[in-house]
C-alpha cells in the first residue's frame, strides 16, 4: 500500500445569479426515520454554501423549538412533524429542497408536499434497505411520476452487502438500478467511495476513518495506482465488486431515469461528507427542472408567460408573537415580481403579493422574483389555504392535491367553556394548515377531529394550548372514518343526511360527510343507495 498523490480540495461553491426556470431543481427527500435525511439536508446546503458549519439545521431546529413549545412534541419523539423550504443556488442552477416529515403520522402533509416537487432522493440506510416509511413514500412518488435518485448512507459503518441492497431495490421497488458512486470497502474497512462516472477516488486524510476532504483522479477502478493505495483485501474485494456492478446492473439513461423507470443509485455516508458533492452534482444535471403541472383546464407549461402558482402547504404561528400564517407557494409558470396582483381563483378576487418570502437555510428574505419550480411564503390572514391557485388572471385551478379520509375520529371536550371562541378559531387554523380535519355533527354541538394517525391529536391539543391558551382533551367516538357524500342530483344527498343524522356531519367547507361506525356500515350504505358517491379523498377546493 503506497502514499496517496497530493490531496485536492474538495469542490466548493460557486454562486451565480439563476436564470428562468430552467435552472429550477425543486426535490424533496423522502426516507424512513433515522436513515440519515437530517444529516443528508445539512450536508447538501453546506456543500451548496447555504450554511457555513454542520450542525447549523439542528440549531435552526432548536431555535424554532425555544420558540414554541409544541415542537417539544417533535423533540422528545425525535421526529421532524414540520415541512419546510430551503433555497440555495449552486454553480447557476437554483436549488429549492422541500423537507417533509418523516413520520407515517404526518403523511398527509408529506402527499401535498410531493405534488410540489419535481424529483426525489430517497435516503435508504444501508444497514436497513427499504424500510415501511419509505416505500409508501416512494408509491407516492411512483403514482405522481417523480423520479427518484438513491442515496445508500452510512457506508462508513457495517452494513448489507451493497448487492443486496441493489438486489431490493430493483425487485421491491419493481426499478431499474444504476450505481453511480461504490464504496469502496464498508465498516471497519471502510476507505472512501468512488465515482464510477468521472473515476474520481473520494477519501480522507490523514485518517482512512475522518471525513470526506480529498479527492484523487485515476483512469479507471481497475487503475493499479488506486489498489496500490487500498489494503490488499479491500482492492481485491473492491474489484470484483465494480466489474459486478458494471456489468450486472443498467447503464445509467437520463431519459429512463426522468420517466421513473430507473434510479441512479449513490452509496455515500451523509455524516462523514461522502458522495454528497456527486449526489448534488447528479441533481443538477439530471433531475427534471419544472413540470407541466396538472390543472382542469389540462397540464400548465412551466414555459407559459403568464404566472400561475399553487398553495401546497399554509403553516400558522410560525412566530407565536406574531401569529403570522404563512402559505407556501409553488410557482409553475411565469416570472413573478414583488408587488404583482394575482388573482386568487378560489374568492375570484385579487391578492397584492408584497411580501413575498424566500427560505434560506437560516433565514427568510424578502424576494423580488419568483420562476416556475420556486417556492415562496406568502405572508397572509387566512386568505390562502392549502390546495388554492393564483394566477395572472386566469381561472382554471390546479388539481391534485387531495384530503384524505382519517382514520381516527375523536370528540373535542373543552376544559373552559368560555374558551369556545379561541376553540373555533383554532381549529379553523389548524385544519387549514392541514393538521387535522375538522367536523360539525348534524346533531350535537361538540366539534368532531378526524386524523391520519394519533400522534397528531398530540400536536393538536399541545398547539391549541400553547397558541391559543386553551385545554383540550379528547374522547372517543363511534365512528370509524369520513366519507364524503355527493350524487348527481342533490336531493339525495339531502335524504340520505335526514335518514342518517346520527351518522353525518359537515366538514368546514359546509361539504356533507357520512360518519360510518365500521366497514360494513359503510358498505351497508353503498348498497342501499347506489346513487350516491362515498369518496375516500376529496380534491381540496
Ligand atoms: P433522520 O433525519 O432521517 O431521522 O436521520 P438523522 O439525520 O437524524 O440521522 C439519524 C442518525 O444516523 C444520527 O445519529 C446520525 O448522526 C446518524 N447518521 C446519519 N448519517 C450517517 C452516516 O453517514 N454514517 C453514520 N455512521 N451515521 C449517520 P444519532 O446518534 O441518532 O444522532 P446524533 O447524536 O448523531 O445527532
């Protein structure tokens, strides 16, 4: 084993103004808790020179967790339950890296959160493959189209053979596999990764097990000059697998990549910087840049003039001290300036956008433009909810984000009788964030919350809490989920709710829902009124 060359630097940023939306990546990263996504976000913002110092999305973390005490929630449980933006720019290309929350409580969040995205990385730990959270991640992905770019972390610890991973990917997940970074021995024999497109040897020094700081050129895996610098062992092992890998997997194909038939998969380690550079480097050359998105008047062309955009996600309270409310925004044709009317299509009246807000890593700016793939915050009183479009005039509306049907229903009590106003207003909040569902039965006065998974009833009670000062408590009812009820002609949905009051409610949309007790209930009413539509999801309008 001889000396290493001398070390280059490890590839930095290089700032530059964007250009249209062409330039625009906008991706989410989706993965099973723990497997690395953390860790993976900070590391791709620090090498796209939106942060200075590791540990700076953690502190951002508790910083916003000083401010409000429900992220205690998130906290203790050692889940992320907030989505948020991070924009950064690399080299001229715009990054816009939309967080979603890993937990399976919150998938909701994490649908609408998707539909404004245009590419995936899935972060899969390489001790654990594909885990529950992340295949159901990635069928969402799959029913929208996303294509999706792999990222094996913590390499640098033992873990699976990387075949077998491979082997899971392209078998579980029906996808063709292209390995584009290997690593180069795992674990205790772990010794840096290498790039199979550019021959590009990632490593460290001094110490074989620090940090990704060099990189060092040779003219192919098999280059003598590399195994001469490896453990004997680990080149031997290191050769077989690359000829393997070569020969046993797909090429890579741009093309099948942005259709979702393949998946370029990169092995690296988030925490020690590995393959994080080559990660970011195949988004920006590879990933799509903005979709035709889906709308009733048909898909929108990112390259139309006129501006149109979609609110994915509205999150209030940001700042407790202000009860600010901000809705995201996701451009997706146009070139939007600070200051421009857009017609808000759901009220039909126009909405002066003045303080149009930019994420960066630690902080939010005001922006002048905005192209199709950015998003924004849009500071506002509960004008905007999820689900809404703006336009330049136009009043087609995009489609596709939908509510889905909860699986947990519980009754409102109210500690403080007196509080019945802060109560209304909170849940009118919170559901139009997009945290739970909110019900009013046909009889009785008591407000119904229907959720996804139960963890939000927690986060539910401790924000009306802590924003609202007001206690809540939850109990048990009947039923087992929401149906929403619609038929052709509107007479029967009436006779349906008057022969079914006990069982039926409206939603805040003043939309009738049919509130059944268990499965065969639900189908005892399908059949008995076969002209009548009970929708597990509903199209947020
Ligand atoms: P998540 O957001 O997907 O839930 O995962 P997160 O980044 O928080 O990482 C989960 C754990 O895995 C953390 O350890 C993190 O340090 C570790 N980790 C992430 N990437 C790598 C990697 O490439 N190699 C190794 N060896 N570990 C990695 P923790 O002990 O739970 O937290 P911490 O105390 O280190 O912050």
């Amino acid at each position: 084993m001889s000396a290493l060359p001398e070390p280059q630097i490890a590839p930095t940023s290089v700032r530059s103004k964007p250009d249209g939306s062409l330039s625009r990546r906008t991706f989410a990263i989706i993965s099973h808790p723990d497997a690395g996504k953390t860790t993976l976000t900070e590391k791709l913002l620090l090498a796209g020179g939106a942060i200075n110092m590791a540990g700076a999305v953690k502190v951002r973390g508790e910083n916003r967790r000083a401010r409000s005490d429900w992220m205690e929630i998130e906290q203790s449980r050692g889940i992320s339950v907030t989505s948020s933006v991070m924009t950064f720019e690399r080299e001229g290309i715009t990054f816009n890296l939309l967080d979603t929350p890993g937990h399976s409580d919150f998938s909701e969040d994490t649908y609408r959160t998707l539909t404004a995205v245009d590419s995936a990385i899935m972060v899969v730990d390489v001790a654990k493959g594909i885990e529950s959270q992340t295949r159901k991640l990635f069928e969402i992905c799959r029913l929208r189209d996303i294509p999706i770019i792999t990222f094996v972390n913590k390499v640098d610890r033992e873990g699976r053979d990387p075949f077998e991973i491979l082997d899971e990917l392209e078998a579980g997940l029906a996808l063709s596999v292209s390995p584009q970074v290997w690593p180069v021995g795992m674990g205790s024999d772990f010794q840096g990764c290498f790039d199979l497109e550019t021959n590009e040897f990632l490593h460290s020094r001094p110490r074989a097990a620090g940090s990704f700081n060099s990189v060092t050129q040779f003219n192919g895996p098999d280059d003598p000059a590399l195994h001469a610098v490896l453990p004997e062992h680990v080149a031997a092992k290191f050769a077989g697998e690359v000829e393997l890998a070569q020969a046993g997997y797909s090429a890579f194909d741009a093309e099948a990549y942005r259709q979702g038939h393949l998946t370029p998969v990169v092995f690296g380690s988030a925490l020690r910087d590995f393959s994080v550079d080559q990660l970011l480097k195949i988004v920006a050359r590879f990933a799509p840049p903005p979709r035709p998105q889906p709308s009733d008047k048909g898909a929108v062309d990112p390259l139309t003039q006129s501006v149109s955009a979609f609110v994915f996600k509205v999150q209030a309270n940001m700042d407790p001290n202000h009860r600010d409310r901000v809705a995201f925004v996701r451009f997706c044709s146009g070139h939007f300036k600070r200051g421009m009317k857009l017609n808000h299509v759901r009220s039909g009246k126009p909405l002066a956008v003045n303080n149009p807000i930019y994420f960066f890593a630690q902080e939010r700016a005001l922006t002048e433009e905005a192209f199709a793939g950015d998003v924004i915050g849009i500071p506002n009183h509960g004008t905007l909810r999820v689900g809404d479009t703006l336009t330049e005039g136009e009043t087609f509306r995009f489609t596709g984000l939908p509510s889905f049907a909860p699986e947990v229903m519980r009754r409102v009590r109210l500690e403080d009788t007196m509080k019945m106003k802060q109560l209304r207003r909170a849940l009118e909040d919170l559901a139009e964030e997009g945290l739970v569902q909110v019900f009013k039965p046909t009889i009785g006065s008591q407000w119904i919350v229907g959720v996804v998974g139960p963890l939000q009833l927690d986060v539910l009670a401790s924000r009306v809490r802590n924003e609202y000062k007001t206690d809540i408590t939850f109990e048990p009812v009947p039923y087992a989920t929401a149906r929403w009820i619609s038929a052709d002609e509107e007479r029967f949905v009436k006779t349906f709710m008057q022969e079914n009051m006990m069982s039926c409610a409206m939603d805040r949309d003043e939309r009738p829902v049919f509130l059944p007790k268990n499965d065969w209930e639900l189908r005892y009413a399908r059949e008995r009124n076969p002209g009548l539509t009970f929708a597990e999801t509903r199209e947020i309008v």
